[in-house]
C-alpha cells in the first residue's frame, strides 16, 4: 500500500515565496565564521537580508538564491568586522594607559608633511569629489546611503569614487616624486 509518490517542487521564482528560515540558518553560519560572535552576526544577517529584499530584482539566479544571500552576507560580515575594528581601534583603553614616549621631531615633521600632502591632494579635487570622500570614508557610509544622501544612483557614486580615489593616486604619485 504505498500512496503516490509525492512531485518534488521546483525552486520558486518569487523572492516572497523563497525559503528564507534554512538560508538564515546557512548566512547565519558563515556571518558567525567571520565575525566569532553571535550577536555580531545576527547583525550582518539582518542587514543582508534586508539589502537582499531591496535589491531581490538584482538576483540573477532567483530559482537558487542561496548563493547570492551567502555572498551578501559575507559582504556584511566584512563591513561591520571592519567597522568595528576600526571602531576599537579608536576607542580610549579603560585601563591606565602605559607611558608612551613622546614622538621624535622627526616623527612629528612626516605626520605634519604626511597631513599637508593630504591636503593638497584633497585641494585638486571639486567640491562635490570632496564631498563624496567626506560621506564615504570619514563618515563611514555605505555607497547606498552615500547614493541616498547625494539623491543619486548608487552606480553613479561607484563610478564616482572610482574616478576620484584614481585622481587622488595620481595626485598623490605626483606629490611623492
């Protein structure tokens, strides 16, 4: 007495209907690889996923998203491993700090030249380049909030700080030689 054997179900092609608990268990697993800690990387996956419900249209492969959700939350994983880094890296220590010995005048000229040389490079470019380095690296905002921020397309802030990361370079060669 065996019953019909039961069809398998092809993969949807409708982000609303993909199995979205076994790949957060899965992004779950490779944002806690990265990351070490939990809390850390329900973040990231949080964060994934919600950057994969906007961008569900881009996924090229919408019968399998597996592969396109792991890779956006290793991308998530990193930025906020590397936010973070760079965030305890500037925090003060709570412990009594160890006595540092005060930089040498030699030490304090190439900080100084490093910082006017920073500053020229800066100088050559517009406003709006300036602007968009300002947004990306001092404040610490993704291309999209960038994009947002500036009410343009995300591609066109890529393309723009390609462009000006590249003038800076040569900027900078041009100062060095």
């Amino acid at each position: 007495m065996s019953g019909p054997t039961p069809t398998p179900v092809p993969p949807t092609r409708d982000p609303g209907l993909w199995e979205w608990a076994p790949a957060r268990q899965r992004c779950l697993r490779e944002a806690r690889r990265i990351l070490g800690n939990r809390d850390d990387a329900e973040e990231a996956v949080q964060e994934a996923f919600v950057r994969a419900w906007r961008k569900r249209a881009a996924c090229r492969t919408p019968g399998a998203p597996l592969p396109w959700l792991v890779q956006i939350t290793r991308n998530e994983s990193m930025r906020l491993a590397a936010r973070r880094s760079r965030r305890q890296a500037s925090e003060i220590p709570d412990a009594e700090p160890e006595a540092v010995p005060a930089p040498s005048a030699e030490a304090q000229l190439d900080a100084t030249l490093t910082t006017v040389a920073t500053e020229q490079a800066l100088s050559t470019l517009c406003e709006e380049e300036r602007n968009l380095l300002r947004l990306r690296y001092e404040e610490d905002l993704t291309q999209g909030q960038v994009a947002a921020a500036l009410g343009v397309p995300e591609g066109t802030v890529k393309v723009r700080l390609h462009r000006a990361r590249a003038r800076l370079r040569g900027v900078a060669g041009d100062l060095a030689a």
